[in-house]
C-alpha cells in the first residue's frame, strides 16, 4: 500500500509559518532585526521545502501557504484554514511543512490532523526535519511522532509562561502594555511611557468641566457630536493607529454615553495606569477572561496627569450621586445630588409651581412626599436657600481667606529667623552622638574579648551607653518632627484650601457647589448646615497653625487679633 502511494503523483501544498513568541524566543530585541529574520525566516522556509522536493519526482506541483506572526496554537491562520478548503476540494493532496513545530504546537491538535484527518482525506503529510512521511512505512516514526508533538506543545508552554511573567514585570513597573494608547495620550519616545496628547487632553478636560457644571452624560456625549468632535475611535483611526472597533454599528462612530462614562471614570488621567485587568486562562485558550479587582496593577505616577486628583474624586462622586435629568433638560438643577433633609436623612425634591404669572420654586423633603407621617415636608424656597447657602459658604471662604494670611505671616516670620538653621545643627549633632555610642559600644566590646575589662565592667559600660544611645534616638525623632514642619512650611502641603481661596468672589454655581460642598442639611426652620469638602482638614487647619507657630516661637493671631470663626 505504502508503494503505491508513493507511485501516484502529488500536488502538494507547503505550509510557512512564523509567530512573535519564536521571534521574542530568539532573544533578539532589536525592532529592525526581528522584522528581517522574521521575513527571513518565511523564505528559508520555503527554500527549504523547494529544495527538499526536488528529491521528490513524484510532486508534480506545489502550492505554499504562509501565516507569518500566528501563533501555533491558533488553528484558525487563515492560510492554514484555506488550505483546508484546498485540500476539500481536491485541489491539494499532499501537506509539506519544514517540521511539526511549524505546522502546529497544540499535541492533541496536531495529532488529529496528522493520525485521523489526513489518513481519512488520503493526505500525505511530510515534516522534512523530523524524517516524517506519512507514505513511508515508519513504524518508529509513529511511536516517535506524538513526543515530538508533546514537546512542542511544551514548548509553547514555557514561552507563554516567559511572556506572561516578562509582562507582568512590566506592569508592575508602571510601564504601559497595550496595543494603543488611552485617548488623551499618546506613546512618547518611550515605547511604554505614556505622553499627553496636546488636542485629546483638552477634550478630556473639557468633558470633566462640563460634569462638574451640572451636563448629564447624554448631553455631553450629544455637545461633543454637535460640534465635530472625533470620537476616541474615529481620532486613533484619523491619527493612522490602525484601530479597529469590534463592534461599529455605525459608518461613523460617534460620542455615546458609554464613552463618557468611561473617560470620567478613568484613573489613567490622575497618571495612575491600572492594568492586568483581564487574562486568558491559558495559552491555548484565547477567550479573555475580567479578573477579580485586588488582581488587578496598579501604579501611581507613571505618566503626566491631565485631570487632578481632586477635580476626578469631585467628578466620582457625582457619578455616585443620583443625579437624573428632567424630561428636556440637560443640566441637572443646582442641587441635585447634594440636598437632604437633616432629620430623616432623604433626599429634597425640586418643586416649581406658579403663583400668578410668577413661578414659585421651592424643595421639599422626599420622605415627606411619600409618607406624610415619617417626616414633616422642610419647605424651603430655592431664593431662600440661595441666600442661606451663599451666604454660609462666603464666610467659611473669608476663615481660610484669614486661616492663609496666617500661614504667610508666620513663613515670613521663619524666613526671617535661624529657628530652621538651628534645628538641622542639633539634628546634625545628635546623630553624630548617636553614632559615636555605637562606636564606643564596640569598642568596649573589644576591650573585653582583649581581656582589658572584667565581664561585670563590660555589662556597666554597655547598659549606659545603650542608654545614651537610645536618649538620643529619641531626641532625633522629636527633632525630625520639627525640622520637617519647619521646612515643609507647615500647611504649605494644604492644597485643598486653594479650592476656597480661589473662589472668594465666585457666584453660586454648579461648579462652585461640587468643588466646595459634600452636602447640605436642611432644617425645619429654613435653617441649613453645610459639610464641606475636606471637612476635617478645615477643622485640624487652626490647630496645625499653632503647632507651627510653637515651633518658632511665635504667638497666636494675626497682628495681636485672633482669627474669627
């Protein structure tokens, strides 16, 4: 039977391929270089086989099929798929490959095309390197053929695991992985550092501004459309990324609430990049898998940040809030989100009515609307919470506003003074006497291997130096603990009061509100209690002001006046 088959004629198809797991294998992390030898690769491929079917009167004709940068894994490669197809259609009757590692490195794949398909199809298959022809009567080459299958199974193994692990380590140095750039950024000469893109950034910025104002997501989403502004799909294709959408259900993408959703929600614009969020769960197995959240990299300070850490928390927890639009608007109202009542803890309701030709706006307690009896209703007109709400936050900006001048009176006063000075030389000291007890300690221990002192002195000697020694640890970390107040200008680091200060003469808006108020209680009596952001820093600012002052000697107030609350 083997001579027959060996007397017909073939038409054979040789297979050529080449993944980037071979070429990362290779060791060589020139760009350039890996582009040729791939290139070469393929083509001593294919002279190989020419070469080898010229001892091979018997195959009249061949056709080569080439998948160079699949993985041996995938049997999808559309070469190897269409010369499937050929071999259907009788087109093909004989498969060529250089040797079994580059038809295939899954053992249990390769094995059902080389034992039952091809025998079934009447395919002859020859692997030239392993001394591999299925029309030859081998019968080692039978027992031998599934090992060799398993190696380069477990070939492709250990290179998974290699790569796997290689970008792990990347990740976890805060370097960027992925195919493109989130929108706003854009690679740097750095291949894994990532650069602001000057036009995309101000979108973004743009995007977390209108948030702030009060747009719902849609509204953003529809402002953007309006005026022509690329979505992030159509920009990374405009910029010639080669980005492809997998599922464009449009000629066009377009901005949608999704989009927005995502860019607000994004950490990469603080410059913190989060990566490792989805996996495979092995090799062969391609489908992407979420990972559980405390699996996930996380890096802080990567990259330049467009958004400030304290604009994204602002805009968190916005999204948080339940702030819905009303039918035909796309703003919310100036309160949504922020108004509760102070005794029952539920959100106020807007109301609008008219009275006249006037119309009336007031907010009522939610609770109260469903259940008269759990609640009385809090009334409040919008005017009068204006008034009341203005009014409250203007005098909590004059406090900083005073609490600031404060702060630069004092720096003046240490600028003015060798307090700073002082503190470094008595740091200084200190640890040069902390470090000649240690000296002496060994020295004394030395004196006692020598013989020179008694075991009983030695003891006496390093109970008191020890003693010392630790006196002055202790007097190091007090002295630490002034020198860095002295020179980190005691609150400079506060800049959580810039929000207030900025703002002295600001009107009451959207913007103003998010930045500045965490919430607002309403009482029965119209009386209202506003809780600021950064709360209790604004309750501790007074208190690190006098350890400051103490420091330096200086007495509390401002030109001999205290500072009013």
């Amino acid at each position: 039977m083997q001579s027959n088959l060996l007397s017909k004629t073939y038409h054979s198809g040789g297979y050529l391929r080449l993944s980037h797991s071979d070429i990362a294998a290779s060791g060589d992390t020139n760009a350039a270089n890996q582009e040729a030898m791939q290139s070469n690769s393929i083509e001593n491929q294919k002279e190989y086989i020419e070469e080898y079917l010229k001892t091979k009167p018997e195959i009249i004709s061949t056709t080569f099929y080439v998948d160079d940068g699949y993985s041996g894994v995938n049997f999808e490669r559309p070469s190897f798929q269409r010369m499937l197809q050929d071999i259907r259609e009788n087109k093909i009757d004989c498969v060529i490959v250089k040797d079994l590692s580059r038809f295939g490195r899954n053992y249990i794949e390769v094995g059902k095309y080389i034992e039952q398909l091809f025998p079934l199809l009447g395919v002859r298959f020859i692997a030239i390197n392993d001394n591999y022809d299925s029309a030859e009567d081998r019968a080692n080459n039978n027992i031998i053929l599934p090992f060799k299958n398993l190696i380069n199974d477990a070939y492709c193994r250990d290179i998974s695991v290699k790569i796997r692990s290689h970008l792990d380590v990347k990740r976890r140095r805060g370097e960027f992985i992925g195919a493109f750039p989130v929108y706003g950024y854009k690679r740097g000469e750095e291949k894994n550092k990532l650069v602001i893109d000057p036009y995309a950034a101000e979108i973004v910025k743009e995007i977390f501004c209108m948030k702030m104002e009060g747009m719902s997501n849609q509204a953003i989403a529809d402002e953007l459309n309006s005026l022509g502004v690329l979505s992030p799909a159509e920009y990374k294709k405009e910029q010639g990324s080669g980005y492809k959408a997998m599922l464009q259900t449009h000629e066009k993408a377009k901005w949608s609430v999704p989009a927005v959703i995502r860019i607000l929600s994004d950490e990469v614009y603080v410059g913190t990049l989060i990566q490792g969020k989805e996996s495979t769960p092995n090799y062969k197995i391609k489908v992407r898998e979420k990972k559980p959240r405390e699996e996930w990299i996380r890096v802080e300070g990567t990259h330049e940040a467009i958004i400030s850490p304290a604009d994204f928390e602002i805009v968190a927890d916005i999204l948080k809030k339940d702030t819905r639009v009303s039918t035909g608007k796309k703003s919310v109202s100036l309160y949504s989100g922020y108004l509760y009542c102070a005794d029952c803890g539920c959100s106020m309701v807007r109301k609008c009515v008219r009275s006249g030709q006037m119309p009336y706006t007031y907010y009522i307690c939610s609770g109260n609307k469903k259940d008269k009896t759990t609640c009385s209703s809090h009334s409040i007109s919008e005017r009068t919470l204006d008034e009341a709400v203005t009014k409250t936050i203007r005098m909590h900006i004059k406090y900083l506003c005073g609490l600031q001048e404060s702060m630069e009176s004092v720096r003046e006063a240490l600028n003015n003074s060798d307090k700073t000075k002082t503190l470094c030389l008595q740091f200084e000291k200190r640890q040069e006497e902390m470090e000649k007890y240690k000296k002496l300690q060994f020295a004394c221990y030395e004196d006692y291997k020598n013989g020179l002192i008694t075991q009983d002195e030695y003891k006496i000697f390093k109970a008191s130096l020890e003693s010392r020694e630790e006196a002055a640890e202790s007097a190091i970390r007090e002295l630490e603990k002034k020198k860095q107040l002295l020179l980190q200008g005691g609150m400079e680091k506060e800049a959580w009061m810039r929000d207030f200060v900025e703002n002295e003469k600001a009107q009451l808006t959207r913007s103003l509100l998010v930045r500045l108020v965490d919430r607002i209680y309403v009482y029965e009596n119209h009386r209202i209690e506003i809780l600021f952001r950064y709360q209790d820093e604004m309750e501790k600012a007074p208190e690190a002001l006098e350890d400051f002052r103490s420091c330096i000697g200086q007495k509390g107030g401002q030109n001999g006046k205290e500072i009013q609350k």
